[in-house]
C-alpha cells in the first residue's frame, strides 16, 4: 500500500469490510495515509472450519473485492445526491441520510434541530424524564380464531407510514380535528406559542410533523419522476427512520403522532376489505385514502383453521410463492388418497405442553378435521361440473348454490365428528391412560391436557362447535373430569413479549421479534432472517433495549395512578383517603402484575446471558417482594 501510494500520486481512497476496522488499522499502518470508508462486514464471513479454511477465506475474499468497486459506486451516487462527503456517510445509510435532509428542511424553516445521541431528544427547557421507550408505541393486532374453509390469501402492505404521512389532513378531518389535536394546515408559521404548546405533545411536534410531510413529498416526486432509487429507499424505511433510537433527529412524540394516524389508516382500510366482501382473520400494523398502499399477496390457502399467528394449520394451494414450508415454525403432515397426495401445513405451539407421542396423534386428528371436509368439498364441486358437463377449471357458481355447498359441508362435518373422530379420540385418550406414567404435578394428566387441547382447535370451527362441546363432554367424562371443572378449562400459557423494529446491521432489514414463541429464535442464536444475509443481531445493543423497556416499566408503575374500587375513577385529591362515593382506592397495576412482566425479562436475561438485565430484573423482583411483604415498594 505504501509502494502504491509513492508510485501514483493520484487521488485514492481505501475500501475496508472487516469486523474491527480500528484494530484493522492499527495492524495496517499504512492504511493512515488514505481516506478510508467502511463497509459493513456480515459475521458469517468470518466463521471458519478448523482445517481447509485458507480456500474458503480466499473466496470470500475475492467475492468481496469484486463486489467492493459497485458498493463504492452506489455509495458515491448517494453521497452527490445527499450533498455529504463520502467519508462522512454512517454504516446505517438509511438513517443518516433521512437525518441529513430533515435537520435540513428544519432549519429552513427555522426550527431549532433536538439532535441527541441517546435517543432522547434534547427539548431545551423541558427536563421531564422521556417516558416513550421501544414498547410504548403499541402495534395494532386483531385476531378473529375460526376455521375458514374457502379460499384464504395473507396480504403484505407496504408503504402504510408513508400514505398515513401524506393523508394525515385528510384523516384528522375524519375525526373532526381530534386526532391530531390540531388543524394540520393552520399555524404554518415556525413559531407556535407557549400557550398553545404546553405539554401538549401533539401540539409541541405539529410543526415538525408538517415538515416531515413535506419532505416525504418531495421523496416521492424525486423517486416518482426521476426514478431516483435513494430517495425510494428513504420512503421504504421511512418508518424505521422514526422509530429507531439510533436517529439523531429521533422524537418519540412524533413517532406516536405517525402511529397514531397509522393506526387509523389501517383501521379504514380494514373496513375497506369487509364492504367488499371480505373476512379478517389476522391483521397486524375513502378509497384515494389507499392511493400510495401496496398490497403483495403471500400465501393462498384452499382451507385454514387459525387461532392466533404461532398456533394455524391448512391446506396451502400450490405454487404460490411464499410458502410457509420453508419456515422453521410449521411441520407439514402429509395425507394420501387414491390420486394425489395433499400437504397441510401445521403449527401449533400449543401442543408442544403435550408429551410427544399425544403431539403426533393431535397433530393427526387436526389435519384430518382440515382435510376430510375439504375433500368432500372437492368431490362435490367435481360431481357438480361432470353433471353439467363443465370443463372449465373452475366452474362457476352462484351464491345460493355456494350457500348450499356450505350446508353441506357443515352437515357431512357433523356426521363425522359424531362418528368418526369420536370414536378416534376415544381410543387415543384410552392409550394415553393406559401408557400413563406417574406425571409432575405442575404438568397434568396427559390424557386430560390432550383432550382440551385437541378440542380447544377443534372447536374454532363456529358451525359446529356445538357438536365439539358434546364430543367434549364425552371425553372429558372418560378421563373422570366434569364438564366445568376448572382443570377441564384449555388455557394457552404461552407468554407473549413482542420487542419491535429490530435492526440489521448488515443488511439494515427491520423486524418484530417475539421472543417467547417464535420457535426460530428459541432454539437458535438470534439472527437475520433474511436467508442472504443470517448477520447476528447486536446483542449489545438488544440487551440495551430490554433494560430501557425495564427502567420504564418500573418507572410507570410508581407513577401510576389510584383508581376508586367502586366508581373506578382517577383519585383527583392528594390528601384523600376515600373518593367522593365512599370507595377505596387501589393501583391501577397490581403488584402481582407487574412481578409477572419483571419475571419474563428476568428468564430471558438467563438463558441469553443478558448479565446486566438479569441483575437489574432481579434487584427489581427483590424490592417487588420485600414491599409486598410491608405492604410498600420502594424505589431507588
């Protein structure tokens, strides 16, 4: 490097992809005398056999030199584009140059810029603690369990933030001006006075939320008309800018204010589907109100039986792209009749409580119950089309004789609970006692948890829960349990914590982990899951997020309010020991609780690793104890 710097006095930059680009140049000296960019290295480059591995280092070596020259030309396009030096561009190009052009259009408009680096925007005067941290902002998740034995398709929706963003007037006028708590139009100026503020959040960012459409305007006419694919990029990741504490421009206040439209538009376009004729069964984050929304179908389902997104089973149609197969989540059970073969896809968390030989008869029972009716609907429709000598594909049919079908298949479905999977249950439940060992107590009888199980799944079909319940009641008297007993009630013990908007730092992909059920991330190292990239997530950084969500947590709960036992109202007076109706007051969080979330962190900082959590979650639970104990819990 030195000899070439000598010999050509031209202009020279270095190009390094390494783990640890300051170890790197303290080994490479001469590394000094350039100007050097950064490009982010991904971890699986340098995981190596112990023997052989010089031949696989050089490969990768050579793919990524050649690979270098087209990142360097893009990174130079960018940095023309954005107006920054191209030494100067961050690993995270996304939220730089977003910060870039914000703080920009901020000062344009003569707006003091909060940066921080710690997430919490500097605000000047106000030096209240910042009570929004990753959690706070919470995802819309509706959930309608049942089987849905027609045509089923999962919908990806893309640019949600962005059309919440450029339609924010036109839903706040929906609302009758609450929403926002303002007129978005009105105040343009960049002063808004002290009274009109307040502590009014919505009132104190409205200003920078205009700015903020105003530059997403201008992105989407420079990607529109110029086919610009940085500023594209931008309105892709638009959402994760706003959320995403690494930002130096990131306002907690203003990522509430987006969600909060968010939320509203995805409300409507809900509403939307159903006047169209549509069911809902899961969905989670005026028609030119969808203008700028892109729906991508995933996933076609001939029939699906859904309780929540880790618990499903159906019958995919073929040759669509993205089949769930390919997950590590669901396993695939494969039934055979006399002319093809059909997969069901199942996943059903709930099982895995169940011993292992009671799980492959459960996940048996729940694909026949998805399969025989789908197979009668399949020899109907063909007898129907043979007798009106039809050889369309899809013949067509009308919606008394689609009603009828339906009858039909509830009647035929009736007939078979009623028999066959009667009979069925009732020798495995007998199996099951007869091969019983003695049990721990906490884990029950594996006879009895099969039964409310399989009939917990069972019974989402609504057309003939009727029937389950009798099916039920039959084999929860063969195990000697009455019919509402409180050991006969199915509870799903699965506990659920969601941490949001987790960032790739090699491939910047942004997602939702849910670390207690998703099976991917319990039995394996946290990593992407983008199958070209598999970086590791930074532990460092997640650990980091887990003790901000703790500190809030606890933070809150001190700070709750007293409710009245009686009327459930806010205790207004300080120095009152009863409400104005004679009731009692009491936390509006229960001890109990609040130790039950603590406890979650607590097992996750365990089996992770996570030490400061697990100390900080166990000093926590500890003190939570002790004031339980004096009826106090004080705090330091």
């Amino acid at each position: 490097l030195s000899v070439n710097r000598q010999g050509h006095q031209r202009p020279a930059i270095a190009v390094i992809e390494c783990p640890n680009v300051h170890l790197m140049k303290s080994v490479v000296r001469a590394l000094d005398e350039f100007p050097c960019v950064c490009i982010p290295s991904n971890a699986r480059d340098s995981q190596y056999q112990a023997l052989g591995w010089q031949i696989v280092a050089a490969k990768v070596g050579m793919q990524r030199c050649a690979a270098s020259s087209q990142w360097l030309n893009e990174r130079i396009s960018l940095s023309r584009y954005a107006h920054v030096p191209l030494g100067n561009i961050e690993l995270d190009w996304l939220i730089h140059t977003a910060d870039i052009f914000f703080a920009r259009a901020l000062r344009h408009q003569q707006q003091v810029l909060w940066i921080s680096d710690n997430g919490i925007p500097d605000l000047g005067g106000i030096s209240v603690e910042e009570s929004c941290y990753a959690d706070e902002v919470n995802q819309p998740v509706l959930t309608y369990p049942g089987a849905y034995r027609k045509v089923t398709v999962e919908l990806k929706i893309h640019n949600l933030a962005v059309s919440a963003l450029l339609k924010s007037n036109q839903v706040n006028e929906m609302e009758g001006g609450t929403l926002l708590g303002l007129d978005q139009d009105s105040n343009t100026g960049p002063h808004v006075s002290n009274e009109q503020c307040g502590f009014d959040e919505a009132t104190s960012c409205a200003p920078a939320f205009r700015v903020l459409k105003q530059l997403i305007q201008r992105c989407i006419k420079d990607a529109v008309d110029n086919g610009n694919v940085y500023a594209d990029a931008i309105l892709q990741h638009l959402y994760r800018w706003l959320c995403s504490p690494q930002s130096k421009l990131h306002d907690p206040a203003l990522h509430r204010m987006l969600n909060k439209v968010m939320q509203k538009v995805f409300a409507l376009l809900l509403a939307e589907f159903r006047k169209l004729g549509a069911t809902i069964v899961f969905a989670t984050s005026q028609k030119d109100l969808f203008e700028w929304i892109e729906l991508e179908p995933l996933q076609f389902w001939h029939s699906l039986l859904f309780m929540d997104q880790y618990n499903y089973g159906g019958i995919q149609a073929k040759g669509n792209g993205g089949s769930a197969q390919g997950s590590s989540n669901v396993s695939t059970e494969s039934l055979h009749d006399d002319e093809c073969q059909v997969d069901i896809v199942s996943s059903w968390s709930v099982a895995e409580t169940l011993p292992k030989e009671t799980q492959d008869h459960f996940i048996l029972i729940v694909s026949e119950y998805m399969y025989l009716p789908w197979k009668y609907a399949q020899e109907k429709v063909a007898i129907r089309a043979c007798a009106r000598d039809d050889n369309m594909c899809t013949p067509s049919i009308t919606a008394a004789a689609a009603e009828t079908l339906e009858l039909c298949l509830s009647e035929y479905l009736r007939e078979q609970i009623s028999s066959y999977f009667t009979d069925k249950l009732l020798r495995i439940v007998r199996d099951a006692k007869a091969m019983s060992k003695p049990h721990p107590p906490h884990t029950g009888d594996p006879a009895l948890e099969f039964v409310k199980h399989v009939c917990a799944v069972l019974a989402l079909d609504q057309n003939v829960q009727h029937d389950i319940l009798i099916m039920r009641k039959n084999l929860l008297r063969y195990v000697r349990v009455r019919e509402f007993a409180p050991e006969a009630e199915f509870r799903n013990h699965s506990i659920a914590f969601v941490l949001p908007n987790v960032i790739c730092s090699y491939c910047n992909d942004c997602r939702d982990l849910d670390l207690c059920r998703d099976r991917a991330l319990l039995a394996q190292e946290w990593h992407c899951a983008m199958p070209q990239c598999g970086q590791p997530y930074d532990r460092e950084v997640m650990e980091n997020a887990f003790l901000q969500i703790v500190r809030q947590r606890e933070r809150l709960y001190h700070l709750q309010d007293l409710v009245c036992l009686k009327c459930n109202q806010v205790k207004a007076a300080h120095l009152a020991e009863h409400c104005a109706c004679a009731g009692s007051f009491r936390c509006k969080e229960d001890a109990s609780e609040f130790r039950n979330k603590m406890q979650v962190f607590f097992h996750m900082a365990k089996k992770q690793g996570f030490q400061l959590l697990l100390e900080c979650t166990a000093w926590i639970l500890s003190e939570n104890k002790a004031g339980s104990e004096s009826g106090t819990f004080h705090s330091s």
